[in-house]
C-alpha cells in the first residue's frame, strides 16, 4: 500500500501540469466556439464542422509524431542522453514531412464536408475557417515533436507556461478578428481561424526559446547530423507512431461521425451536440492528462529495468483516471443547465443540450479509464493493440447502435449519445483486460 500511495503521488505531480496543458490547448477551440457563439448559431455550426475536418485529419498526423513517446520515456529511464537528442531531431524532421499532406487534406475541407451531407453555406464557412488554419498545421506538429521530448523526461513546466499565455493571446486575438475593431472589419468565422493559426505559430517558437533559453537541453541532445534523417530510425517513429495515431484516430473520428449524424438531424441537434462535445472533450483533459502521465512513469521504469512497478504504476493510474472522472459525472448532472448557458446559444439549443448532458455523464468513468488505457499502452510502445480496440469498439458497436438509436429508433442526438457509451464501456473493459494480462510487467527495455 506505502508503494501504491508514493506512485499515486508521482502520478499527481506529473498529470497535473499535463492535464492543464491538455486543457490549455483544448481552450483554444473552447473561446472560439464560445466566441462564435455569440455571433450566431450558423458561425457555431460552421467551426464545429470546420474543426471536425481539421483534427480529423491532424490526428494521424499528430499520432504519427508521438510515436517519440514510448522512445523518449524509455529512453531518458536508460539514461540514454545522446538518443533523446537524436529523438527530438527525428520528431521534428517527422513532424515537418506529416504537415504535408495534413495542409493538402485542409484545403478541401468545404467539398468533404458536402460530400458528407452538411449544409453548403456551413461547408462554405468552414472552408474559409480551415484555409486562414493552414499555416498553424506546420507548427502543431512541431510543438508536439518538443512537447513529448520534454514530457518524457518528466519537464511538463514549459508547456503549461507556453500554453497559459498562449490562451490569453488567443482570448485577445479571437476577440479582435471575430468582432472587429482598430480598422480591423468584424470576420467572424474567419476570424476565428485566423486567431488560432496565429497563437499555434506562437506556440511552437515559444516553447523552442524556453528549450534553448533555460538549456532543457543539456544532457539529453546530440549535434545536428547526418544521423537524424536515418531511414530507419524515423521508420520506427512512424511504425509506433501509426498506430497511436490510428487508436486515438478510431475515437476521434467516431465523434466526429456521430457529429455528422447530429447534422443530419438539423441545425439545432448539431449546435446541441457541439456544445456537449466540447463539454466532454473540456473534461476528458484530466483523464488524459493521468494517460500522459502514466506513459512518461511506465516508459521510464520499463527503461530503467523496473517492470513490476511499472505495473503497478498503470494499476494505481487507472483507478485515479476512473476517480476524477466520477466527479466529471456528478458535475456534468448537477450543471446540466448552468453548463450549455456558458456558450451564449439561443433557449432551444440550451435546452437540448442540458437534456442531453445527463446521458453524456453516464460514460464519463469509462471514458477515463480507456484513456489512462491507451497512455499505458503508448508508455510501453505497444499501440497496436488499442488501434484494435477501437475500431471495434467503435466502427462495430458504438457507431452502428448510435445510428439506429437516433435514426430508426427516433432518440435524435440522446440516441447518438447512448450509442457512443456503449461502445465506450466495451473499450475501456477490453484494456483494463489486456492490461491485466499482458501489461508492463513483461516488458523490456531495447535501445536503439
């Protein structure tokens, strides 16, 4: 019990500052749609749309470069120093080839969305919301590469101070563009967009200054060479990196699906399903935070040769992501009403959405408990097996019953809701079991 309590607290220390970063950079879309909200119920529609393609798209990208978790984690555990420095050079070399045919895919955002069935003037907008996005592309991939260089040796500061500052430039910048105001017309949507793409540039040259300023560096890098665009070693980046990539893009792109189907049902469904999404994705920081966490503890452990604390380490992270989430749920059923109010939209969406909050609160523990999950797994490099889960537990069970649910059932978005949790609490049982059976316990570290 001592060990498991001294865990927990190094669990704390370290998720903390990682699930407010994660927080942070969600925050940047929150103040849009809270911005856009204001201005009218089709520029609300058109960013949630907007932004359905855009991280749709980006999260292989971004599970491509965080193929450097399980390398970094194990690797600082070794007390590898020159590979943590030829890691940060390969994520970024990674990180710049992946914006390629990330930015290509943004450019086609409005003809996508029609092709799935949204309204032509909302992909209209939308594609003006991704295009004034481009520039920002490069740099989340990068920022991402640094991040995880950081964060899987346990230096989670500089991302938090970056991404604090960040959003208040963002509060400024979006307020700015979207209203107007010092010669500048009111832009709306566009706006929106442009603030962001913006702040993400900001982001990624101030998170390297800090690096270089304060020598986080030191001990843990090698001189440019030759070295960091082996074929082979960027290779397995990638090959790790594809399937966190797939894993969280299995989930990701279920919601966004599920999004699609609310936009189908009209434009008050899909304005209530924005609003709770974005709720839950806002309370889903924490648990994902603890999932980070626990990739940098179990990655570092295994690196240094310790694997039975390692699993005790994902035991302990697990019960503490189903325990945070317990009061997400309470919060979500308590401020059903007081919660949708906060995004400015009219009294038929507001109703909807604090109707339906009740039923996205039900899936909360199992949302916490897959997302510490797939952190574990990341931590020892194994992410073929979430990708797996996923996909089944959400192409072949979530999203079909979320269909009929709302559809031939007639329950509407509460139906596309039910849908989801279902397949939620099959994900996170299936790796709670995988876990058990063929966790960190077994795992070595190999260096490269």
């Amino acid at each position: 019990m001592r060990e498991a309590l001294v865990e927990l607290r190094r669990l704390v220390a370290l998720s903390v500052p990682l699930a407010v970063t994660q927080l942070g950079n969600m925050m940047l879309g929150v103040v849009d749609t809270l911005m856009l909200g204001r201005v009218s119920r089709e520029a609300l529609d058109a960013a949630a749309l907007g932004n359905l393609w855009l991280m749709g798209t980006l999260v292989l990208g971004t599970g491509v470069v965080l193929g450097l978790d399980p390398l970094v984690a194990q690797a600082h555990g070794a007390g590898d120093g020159r590979r943590l420095g030829l890691l940060l050079q390969r994520g970024v070399v990674v990180a710049l080839l992946v914006s390629v045919p990330v930015m290509l895919l943004w450019t086609v955002t409005g003809p996508v969305l029609e092709l799935l069935g949204q309204a032509p003037h909302l992909a209209a907008e939308a594609q003006t919301y991704a295009l004034v996005n481009l520039p920002g592309a490069s740099a989340i991939l990068v920022y991402a590469a640094m991040r995880a260089y950081l964060q899987g040796r346990g230096i989670a500061g500089p991302a938090l101070q970056v991404v604090l500052l960040a959003n208040v430039l963002n509060v400024v910048a979006d307020a700015w563009l979207i209203f107007g105001g010092l010669g500048v017309p009111a832009l709306g949507v566009a706006g929106a967009g442009l603030a962001t793409g913006i702040v993400r540039l900001f982001m990624v040259a101030a998170l390297a200054w800090v690096i270089v300023r304060r020598g986080l560096y030191v001990g843990a890098w090698t001189p440019w060479s030759r070295a960091a665009l082996d074929r082979g070693e960027l290779a397995a980046i990638a090959a790790i990196g594809l399937g966190i990539g797939l894993q969280i893009g299995f989930e990701v792109w279920a919601f966004q699906a599920a999004m699609l189907f609310a936009g189908w049902l009209g434009e008050v469904p899909l304005a209530a399903y924005s609003v709770v999404i974005n709720l839950a994705s806002v309370s889903f920081m924490v648990p994902l935070g603890i999932g980070m966490a626990a990739a940098v503890r179990v990655g570092n452990l295994i690196g240094a040769g310790r694997p039975r604390e390692a699993q005790r380490s994902a035991w302990v992270a697990l019960a503490l992501g189903a325990a945070v989430m317990c009061a997400s749920a309470l919060a979500f059923v308590v401020l059903r009403d007081a919660l949708p109010a906060m995004y400015g939209v009219d009294p038929e969406v507001q109703a909807l959405a604090a109707a339906t909050l009740p039923i996205a609160a039900a899936f909360q523990v199992f949302d916490g408990t897959q997302a510490v999950g797939c952190g574990i797994l990341r931590g020892m490099g194994r992410t073929g097996p979430a990708a797996w889960i996923n996909l089944v537990g959400y192409w072949a069970l979530a999203l079909p019953l979320a269909y009929w649910l709302a559809f031939p059932q007639g329950q509407g978005v509460h139906g596309l809701w039910w849908g989801l949790t279902a397949g939620l609490l099959v994900v996170a049982a299936a790796l709670v079991g995988w876990i058990a059976v063929r966790g960190p316990a077994g795992a070595v570290y190999r260096r490269g």
